[in-house]
C-alpha cells in the first residue's frame, strides 16, 4: 500500500508546482477528482494534499490513479503503469531538433 499523499510531496520535491489533478477510479471511471487550480493559496494546497491523505495499491494489478501535475518550470509529471505498477513519471519536453526549425543549418 502506498499513501498518496506522500507520493505527491515526494514527486514535487524541489520542484514549484503551477496545478495538479489527480483522479482515482479506474480506466472505466472515475471514483473521486482532487483540483489544485493555477494560482493556489497557501490554504488550498493544504486541503489538495489532505484530500490526497489515503492508501491505495499501487503494485501490480489495475491502475487506480491518474493525473498530471504541472510545473512552473514548463516540466510536468503524470502518473504511468507499466507491467501492472504505477508511479509518477516526470517529463520534460524535448528539444526541437535543427533540422525542424526553419532558417537553422
């Protein structure tokens, strides 16, 4: 079992973050959705991470959250399952190679 929670403060680590949503449920639905809007007080971080102070499975079987939480910094972390775990995943976006910009040799 794992506490959402943490996992959260544990993804956002030394990281601002702009927004978040989380959703729990399934592929098939959604049991319950947690909203950390752009330009959050203090106060509504607070209740966001309350609201994400329970335990669910995240070993191996069905994925039971899902999300994305964005960054000041343009990076941004959802939530991915392979081979039946789930976790975070942070990504950055990539580079736009030379070759694709125009005027560039």
């Amino acid at each position: 079992m794992c506490n959402a929670k943490t996992e959260f403060i544990e993804e956002a680590e030394g990281k601002t973050v702009k927004c978040a949503v989380v959703e729990r449920g399934t592929w098939a639905r959604t049991d319950a959705e947690y909203f950390l809007p752009c330009d959050y007080t203090p106060a509504e971080y607070d209740a966001f991470l309350q609201s994400l102070d329970f335990e669910y499975d995240h070993g191996y079987g069905a994925q039971e959250l899902f999300g994305t939480i964005w960054y000041t910094d343009g990076t941004w972390s959802e939530r991915y399952e392979y081979d039946g775990a789930e976790e975070w995943q942070h990504r950055k976006v990539p580079v736009v190679p030379p070759e694709l910009i125009k005027g560039a040799q």
